[in-house]
C-alpha cells in the first residue's frame, strides 16, 4: 500500500520564498522593508523578525545594512524582546556611528532597562560626535541633547541638566521643549534671574517657552495665563483627527428620573499624591443615592498604595486607563455613559488632555487638579469658590465659574505622626521661626528679598525651608549672606514620610506664603497642624488659591492687601506672640466647624453643582467656552510680562492691557470680547 502525498498548498509557501530571496541576496532593501511593514501590519510580527534575521544574515556586505539593523530592532522591540533591540541596535550604530536616530533609540532602550547613566553616555556620544552641525543631523543632536536634560533632571543631576539644554535651546531656538524644561530647572534651582537672553535667545523666545504652570510662578498675569493655557492646548491637543470615529450620546434625561447621575473623575494622581489626599474623603462621603462615581486612573501602577486602595474602595466603578490609548478611554468613558466628566489633571504630568477633546461626555469640568483656566473649547465649567474667582474675575476663565465654600478638599483622616521636639526637627528651641514648605519653584527673588527684611528686622529668628538640591540649598545661603544674614538662619527640611511632615509643621510660629505662586494642600496642611499661614492674595487662580484656604480656617485677617503689608504683618507677628497665639487658638477653635474641613457640606455642594450642570445640559443651556481674542491676548501678556512686574493692583494691571488693546485697534481693528475690549471699544 503507498501513501500518496498531499496535493494541499503549502500556506507558508509564499513566506519561504521571501527567506528563499534574502538568503540568496535576491530581495532588496526597499523589498525587505516593505515586506516587514505589511507583516507587522498583518499582526506578523514574528515573520517580519525572522525575514530581518535572514536578510541580515546573508546581505552583510550591503553598504546599508545599518539601516536594516535599525528597522530589526524596531520589529523587536514591537516583540518585547529587549536585548535582541540593543543587540541590534548597538550594530546599527557600530556600523554607522553617525547613525542619529540608532543613538537616539539605543538610548530610550537603555533608559527603560534602568540604565540611565548608560543612556545619557549614549545619546553624549552622539552629541559630541555632532558639534560640527549639518541640517540632515541637526533634529537627532537637538533630541539627543534634550534626553539628556530630561533625563539629567530626572535623576537630580541638575546642573548638568541645564547645561545640555542649553545647548539644545541654541542650536534651535525657535523649539521650546528644551527652553521649558531650561526654565523649570532655574525656577528649582533658585537661579535669578530666571531668564538669560543671549545673541540667539531673546526674551520672547523665553515668553513663549514657558509652560502656563511656569507663568504663574513668574507673574501675576492671568490674562496670559489663560492666553497660555488657550496656545498650549490649541498647539498640543488641538481637534482629534479621527474625531468622527467616536459615536458621542446625547444628553440623557437624569432630573426627575430617579435614576442617578454618572459622575467621571479622570486623574493620573488618585493615589500617594496632594490630589489623592485631597479627594479620597470627598469620594468617600459622595451621596451615591445620588450621583455614581466612576474614577478614570491614568497615572503609572500604583500596587501598593494605599491612598489608591482607599479611593477604589471608595468609588463605584474603578477604571484603569492607562494603557488605553486616547480613542478608547473616551469610548470607555461613553459606554459608561457618563454625564459630568471631570477633568482632575488639567496641564499637569500624566495629563490625557486628548481625551476630553472627544467630548465623551456632554459635560466637562475644570476643577481640584489645576491652578488655573484650561483655555480650551471642550472645559465648560470651572469649580472654584469665591477667594480666588471673585465675580469680577471672572474674565480671566475661558469656563463658567461655579463656586464651592473652598477649592481645597482635606481628607480628615490622614494619618499624623507624634509630634516631634523642636531640637529632633532640627530647630533651635527658643527661637522664632517662620516657615515656607512650599517647593524651590515658587520661591522668586522678590519674594526672598522680602523674607530677608523680615529676618533683618526680628533678629534671633530663623527661617525654615523644605529642602531642594544642596547646590540650590547652599546658593539660598549666599544669598542670605549678601543681604546681611547669616546663613545659619536658614534651616532646610529634608524629605519625610507625610505622616512625620504633617507631625512637624506645627513646630514653627508663622508660615510665609510665597507669591505670586502660593501654597495649595501645603497650606491646608500647615493651618490644619494650627499654624498660622500669611498670605498675599494677587490676581490670578495660583495666587489666590492660599487666601482661600487660610480665610476658609477662619483667619483672613492673617491675607495680606499687599508685599508692604505682608513684611509688616511678618515683623510685628515676630513682636507680638500673644497676637500670633489669639491667632492660634482661633485656628483651634474653629478647627473642627469651618469651612476647610467641612467635608460632607463639599461633597453635598459639589453634587448640587453636578445636578445644575446636568439640568443646564438637558435645557441645552450648557455654556460655550468664550475663546475671542486669546491671541490678542497673548502677544500683549508676552511683552508685558517680560517687564517683570512682581505686583500691582487690578486697576493697573487692566490699564495696562486696555493701553495694549487700544494701540493694536489702532493698527487694526480688533474684534469686541467680554473681557477688556467690549463691543463699545475699550478706550
């Protein structure tokens, strides 16, 4: 008996070819590469791993193969497999070693494996390589460059840092990456000035690099803080292109249905972070006979974290969302039929800005995450309160305002550690001590120039300072030095578990604010501990922010009209304890019956405001955010922010907005806005 063979095609016949082809050198790099493209688009990604292999394999004398190597370890690293991509990418590299975009790879490779110090080596090889600039090399140098920085950064290596970005700010200036960055890292740093035009970098250059979060530590400006916000979301989010591949729902009829309204929180920070503390009581205490709560997590993996454990436990539905892309978060957020969506992160790290430009809800809202306006067309509302949008400043928001009692959850239960002798703290026992926990960032030179008169003037006093880098901590002191004080009246507070930093707020007398970015949960922690916060209330959100907190313990007595008013009240605390100790004890008094830890009146507030939005919603009277004018805005913010005007009142500051308007009406009409420029002109 004979067996006949099979006469069924072989399926992988056309793939054995192709291997056929590249071992005998008849299959050309343009083949290979499109081959590999359409395997790895067929989800083939194996067989397109396997064509490079022997493709390689046997064409090791083509001029090109570097190139090859380079899409190999694409395909790999689309596979998982790690070593394999720096394997062959160290080949590309070897083969071509000006071979940019391998550098750049090679180095990302590195970084993710942990070996940061590795990377920076490799992408420095490549820079150094490149000092001599040709335009085919100039975006790999300019990328290596910033990698460095970040990755500098990252790691605390700040000096260095700031060096390569710099750099990379003067081979390409009209780029702001690395300028935004260059400027974060000299706001940290304490550097003054904060910007340093040069023959290739102008002070505009520096305007426009900066973030709107940088903004607000620079100046009390929120017209272009919202202009800012406005460019930055139009330019990085801007409309989805694939905007009609999401099936919006309509509006649902919730009011008089029984049913419950869907409320979304979206945040990268429900876990160990100032937001996580501040929310994890308000989500707790949510009516859920009234509102479900669904939270959206897009922040890295938190396993261990028991602030997030908490706020899962909390909610009704936990969705985790970071590994989604943009389009399917937003159809998530749609099949959960979601009424109120809420935006937690604003421009913050690990923002997913993009998936609210899906509109994947019929109302979105602005509130607890971000100091500011999102200058977006998709933020409806806003939810601050009355200390920092009072309703005359209401123009600098893009969004309708709302109003809570205060803007600052406190989550009552946090842990606090004993708390600790002056002497553990690392303070001296009988002195004065005025205190500022707020980061480096917010600290500008007027603001130190100030704390140093107060110091001048209340000899024996010291200041007490969360700690930065010991370059910045040490550059404190010199300048401390210069201004006549001794740098031993400067004490720094290193890192503390929370528990143990909340335990040792309460050890100083008074706590300096900073301006014109103040203290948020910072201060809601230091008055909470019964320590007395000043403040100076300016203009924008971020300066304000504070005076709503202290005024909601119960002390605004203790906000400030001005920085004159601030060092007086600063100095004549210092002189007079039994005022600062009336000052405590209110604190004590009302811990327990204001504003600032009334939790079940925010969370019951909050779910009125939800229900308000959603009847506006079923009326089809949703508002439309108001966006005329924002570049108009913006060139004029630009120029008069690089003035440097550290404060002053809000009728100066309009005047010098309406003169700026009226100038360019002049040049060219500009159309009416409801801020500075109404319809009857704004001369």
């Amino acid at each position: 008996m004979t067996v006949s063979p099979s006469s069924a095609p072989d399926p992988n016949a056309p793939f054995l070819h192709l291997l056929l082809r590249a071992r005998t050198q008849q299959l050309s790099l343009a083949d290979l590469f499109q081959t590999a493209e359409t395997l790895s688009g067929a989800g083939q990604t194996t067989a397109a791993i396997e064509l490079y292999k022997t493709w390689i394999a046997f064409n090791d004398a083509n001029p090109l193969l570097h190139l090859a190597y380079f899409n190999y370890a694409v395909s790999l690293s689309k596979a998982g497999d790690v070593t394999g991509t720096l394997h062959a990418l160290r080949a590309a590299v070897r083969m071509s070693p000006l071979f940019g975009q391998a550098h750049i790879n090679l180095g990302r490779t590195l970084e993710d494996c942990g070996l940061t110090g590795q990377a920076v080596q490799q992408w420095r090889t490549f820079a150094d390589a490149t000092a001599e600039v040709t335009p085919d090399r100039l975006g790999n140098r300019l990328l290596a460059l910033q990698h460095i920085g970040r990755v500098l950064e990252g790691t605390g290596h700040l000096e260095e840092a700031e060096a390569a970005l710099w750099q990379a700010m003067e081979l390409q200036p009209s780029r702001t990456e690395a300028a935004q960055h260059w400027i974060s890292l000299r706001m940290r740093q304490c550097k003054w000035p904060v910007i340093a035009p040069s023959i290739h970098l102008t002070t505009r250059h520096f305007m426009d690099a900066m973030s709107a979060m940088s903004i607000a530590c620079y100046a009390d400006d929120p017209l272009f803080q919202m202009a800012k916000a406005h460019r930055y979301c139009r330019q990085t989010v801007g409309r989805p292109a694939d905007l009609a591949a999401l099936e919006r729902k309509p509006v649902r009829q919730r009011t008089g249905s029984g049913e419950r309204l869907r409320i979304g929180y979206v945040s990268s920070d429900l876990r160990q972070h100032a937001v996580g503390f501040a929310l994890s009581e308000v989500l707790e205490l949510h009516d859920k006979s009234s509102v479900e709560i669904f939270a959206y997590y897009c922040g890295d993996p938190a396993p261990i974290d028991q602030t997030q454990a908490r706020i899962r436990q909390a909610v009704d539905h936990w969705r985790d969302i970071a590994t989604l892309s943009d389009i399917d978060a937003a159809r998530q957020i749609v099949a959960d039929e979601i009424d109120i969506l809420i935006d937690v992160n604003g421009y913050t790290k690990h923002a997913r800005t993009k998936i609210f430009a899906y509109r994947p809800a019929p109302v979105i809202v602005n509130f607890c995450g971000y100091p500011g306006t999102m200058g977006s067309p998709y933020h409806q509302y806003m939810i601050a309160d009355g200390t920092i949008v009072p309703p005359e400043n209401e123009l600098y928001y893009t969004e309708k305002v709302l109003r809570i009692a205060c803007n600052q959850p406190v989550d009552r239960k946090r842990t606090v550690s004993p708390r600790p002798g002056r002497t553990a703290a690392g303070l001296p026992e009988d002195a004065f001590v005025f205190a500022s926990f707020n980061g480096m960032q917010k600290v500008t030179a007027a603001c130190f120039a100030r704390w140093m008169t107060i110091l001048a003037a209340t000899p024996g006093s010291v200041l007490w300072l969360l700690a930065g880098d010991d370059v910045a901590n040490e550059r404190l002191r010199m300048l401390a030095q210069e201004a006549g004080i001794a740098p031993d009246r400067l004490i720094f507070a290193g890192k503390a578990v929370n528990p143990d930093h909340l335990a040792r707020i309460g050890l100083a007398d008074l706590f300096l604010d900073t301006f014109p970015y103040g203290a948020h949960s910072t201060a809601a922690d230091a008055v909470t501990q019964g320590l007395p916060v000043l403040t100076i209330a300016g203009k924008s959100f971020s300066s304000r922010f504070c005076a709503s907190i202290v005024t909601a313990a119960g002390i605004p007595d203790m906000v400030c009209s001005d920085p004159d008013d601030y060092v007086r009240k600063a100095i004549a605390f210092a002189e007079d304890p039994a005022g600062l100790s009336a000052v405590r004890d209110a604190l004590e008094r009302q811990r327990e019956s204001c504003a600032l830890r009334d939790m079940p009146a925010l969370a019951r507030r909050l779910e009125a405001l939800f229900w308000q939005m959603q009847g506006d919603a079923e009326r089809g009277e949703t508002p439309v955010p108001d966006l005329r004018n924002l570049d108009v805005y913006y060139e004029i913010g630009a120029e008069l922010a690089a003035e440097g005007i550290e404060y002053e009142d809000d009728a100066a500051y309009r005047a010098r907005y309406r003169g700026q308007l009226a100038a360019l009406d002049d040049f060219a009409p500009i159309p009416p806005d409801s801020r500075l420029w109404p319809a009857t002109g704004g001369r």
